[in-house]
C-alpha cells in the first residue's frame, strides 16, 4: 500500500512535465519561432526576425532570473511550494493562450507575450523542480528525474504532432487559413497545461515550512534573509556551487540550441514542415533515451553521462555550421533527442541530490537563476554575432565554448562531499 502511496506521488509529480512540455515544444522551440519570423515578423527586413526572436528570449530569461531566488526562498519559508507552482502556471497559461491574437505584423505583441508565457513557465519550473528531493527516494532520484523528462517529451510529442496535423491541413479539418491552424496550436497549449496540472495539484503533498529558531516575521522580509544567510553561509556548499557554475555554462549552449534552432533554420532556407518534422522526431526519440540516461547513471555515474551528452552537443554544434539542406536538421534533431532529456534529468537530479530538503525550493531557485542567468547569454550572443556578420551560422558553432567550459569545470565536482554536506545541513536544522 506504501509503494502504491508512493508511485502515485510520482506519477503525478511526472505528469506536470507532460503538461508543461507543451510549452517547451509548441511555443518555445516548434512552431511560435517560425510563426514568428514568417508571420509575426513578415514586414521585418533581412535576419531581423532571428535577432528580435534572440532578444526577446533573453528577456524573458533576465526577468525570470531576477526573480527566482527570491520566491524560492518565500515558498520554502512559508510552506508553499505548490501554491507558487499554481499561480506561475495559471499566470504562464493565460498569457501563452492570449497568442492565439497574433497575426500578421504583430511581432512585438508576439514577444510581449512570449515573455510573459515564459515568466509563468519558467517561475512554476523552480517549484516544480524543487519537489523532486521530496517527492523522490534518495535511491531513486536520477530515474525519477528521467522519468519526468519522458513523460514530458512524450507528452509534449503528441500536442506538437497534434499542432502538426492542424498546420498542415487545415483546410481539410475545416479552418479558414495555415495561419489561423499555428494560432489555434498556440491555444491549445494554454488548454493542455492547464488540463494535466491537475495530478500534481491533487496528489502532490506540500512539504513543511523550512523550520525555524526565531520569531515568525514578515514573509518578504524572512525570504531576504534566507537569501542573504545562504549567501554568506556557501562556503558550505562549495561541490554545489562549481556545479552551478558548470551547469550555467553548458545549459546556455542547450536552452540556445533549443530556442534558436527552428528560426535559424527558417533564415538557410529549410521549410517549416522540415523544421517542426524534425523537432516532432526530436520529441520521441527524447521519451527512451530520457529513460536510458536514468539507468546509465547508474553505470557510469552522473556526471560521465553528463560528460557524454556534452560531447554530442558539441558535433551538434559542427554540423549545424555546415548545415545546407532539410536531411542534415532532421539528422541533427534526430541527435539532440537522443541527449536532451537525459543530460537535463541528470542535472536535475545531481543538483536535487545535494541539495538540503529543508532549502530546497531556494536552492532551486538559485539553479533556475543560473540556467537563467546563463540562458540570457546564449540567444543574445546569438542575436549579436547575426546582427553583426548577417549570418547565423557563426552564431551557432560559438555555442561549442559552453559546452566545453561547463563540461571542464564539472569535472571539478565531488557530488559524493556534496550530498555529506546536504544531509549535514538537514539534520542541524531538524
């Protein structure tokens, strides 16, 4: 009866991926990129459209940034983590169905709103990454993580191919116009994330408040000091800390990868039916090998599968400098599916393991900063270097540097003195 109790935790905590998968698939990397540039963006001259769309990416993700440790430290304090994970999700929801007005011309509206999506998509991710430790046994961490990446690419995999069949014939299943088939997918979304939300609201418990020694104070105030505390106290935290660190630098070439690929693709001449194709392939190739890299961990550990998944991003990278024709995106789509979800499970889970229960969702906080933080780099590097050469393709074999840097001080990383230090820091604060 407790297994039972426990997989359907799980479960439900695994089904948020499918649910906000829509999001990361339709929106962010299938089919508002190229709507954007070929709808959107139709009046804008030259590579404008890719420049803008890098902007306006990196945006999103400084205001995310900026305010995710704060309320990461709020929800630990208060005992919120699913109240958050609600209003961020309602407040993503809304504003990525309101995407459904853009039409022709609208390219600033379209990014007004993409920002705003991604605020509510990013800041629920930092709650929902933060009940992985509590929802998962230590043993079982990095397959529950690369479960919840499957589920999501799975989920995410039947909305896009559902958003597919919509675009490309619209006129049989009875819409007005191509356009209007993209802006219905862009609803759908909305409708999606909102209906399989429910699981982890039902059946997810809400972890205690963080305990505290002191008098209860103003909540805003307390989670200042909470930040302020964590910084002063990081010494404590040193193994996590170079992971951070190496996990800003490799996730910015990954989070650029994802965001830039389809509108970067559109601007060397490859159609949209190729380009969301691919990323559909992408999609389900992306369900077994999220689950593959679960059980490789625990061959090769961690980090070495970590290790592996950067060394195919970086002949990703190669390839997409000499890429001319359809075949070769479907190739390379085909290789990011196979390393994607695993290599961000794995750092999902590595960085869950050490981390103290007790801080969980500020110590989430603080990773969602530095993929934040990070990501603002890649699609404004992006955005520049194609502003400046009128090319992209520059822009995309530049990415090689985050992964070799990341993948270097990540071998700087003692996850074993790391989980120690964590269990430490629980148990005095029990």
């Amino acid at each position: 009866m407790k297994d039972k109790a426990y997989s359907r935790v799980v479960n439900a905590w695994c089904m948020y991926d499918w649910a906000n998968s829509a999001f990361a698939t339709t929106i962010m990397a299938a089919v508002l990129p190229t709507f954007y540039a070929a709808v959107a963006g139709a009046n804008l001259p030259g590579n404008t459209a890719t420049v803008y769309w890098g902007y306006t990416s990196a945006l999103a993700l400084l205001v995310g940034a900026v305010l995710a440790p704060v309320l990461g430290a709020l929800s630990d304090y208060l005992g919120a983590k699913k109240r958050f994970l609600t209003a961020f999700a309602m407040f993503g929801i809304f504003f990525t169905s309101l995407l459904v007005f853009v039409s022709t011309g609208d390219w600033l509206l379209a990014s007004v709103l993409y920002v705003l999506g991604e605020i509510g998509f990013g800041g629920a991710n930092v709650f929902y990454d933060s009940l992985l430790p509590h929802v998962a046994k230590p043993e079982d961490i990095d397959y529950v993580s690369s479960k919840g990446y499957a589920m999501g690419y799975l989920g995410g995999g039947i909305l896009l191919a559902i958003n597919i069949v919509m675009i490309l014939f619209w006129d049989k299943i009875g819409l007005p116009s191509q356009e209007m088939a993209s802006r219905l997918s862009f609803l759908s979304v909305g409708i999606w994330w909102a209906a399989f939300s429910i699981p982890i609201l039902r059946w997810v418990p809400e972890p205690p408040a963080a305990p505290s020694h002191g008098p209860r104070v103003n909540p805003v105030r307390a989670a200042f000091q909470r930040l302020g505390h964590t910084f002063g106290d990081i010494r404590r935290y040193r193994e996590l800390t170079k992971f951070i660190l190496a996990f800003w630098l490799y996730n910015d070439g990954i989070g650029t990868i994802i965001k830039m690929a389809t509108i970067y693709g559109m601007e060397i001449g490859i159609g949209q039916t190729d380009l969301i194709g691919a990323l559909l392939l992408t999609q389900f190739v992306g369900i077994p090998f999220s689950l593959l890299f679960g059980k490789l961990a625990k061959r090769l550990g961690s980090k070495r599968s970590i290790y592996l998944a950067l060394g195919v991003y970086t002949v990703i990278c190669i390839g997409g400098f000499f890429m001319t024709r359809a075949w070769h995106f479907w190739v390379l789509a085909g290789m990011v599916g196979l390393v994607q979800g695993g290599s961000q499970a794995l750092s999902r889970s590595l960085f869950g393991s050490m981390v103290p229960k007790t801080k969980s969702a500020e110590f989430f906080g603080f990773y969602d900063v530095s993929s934040k933080f990070a990501g603002i780099a890649g699609p404004a590097v992006f955005a520049l270097v194609g502003q400046l050469t009128g090319t992209s393709r520059l822009s995309i074999i530049s990415l090689i540097i985050f992964f070799v840097a990341g993948a270097l001080i990540l071998t700087r990383v003692n996850e074993t003195e790391g989980i120690r230090v964590a269990r430490e820091a629980d148990a005095a604060l029990a």
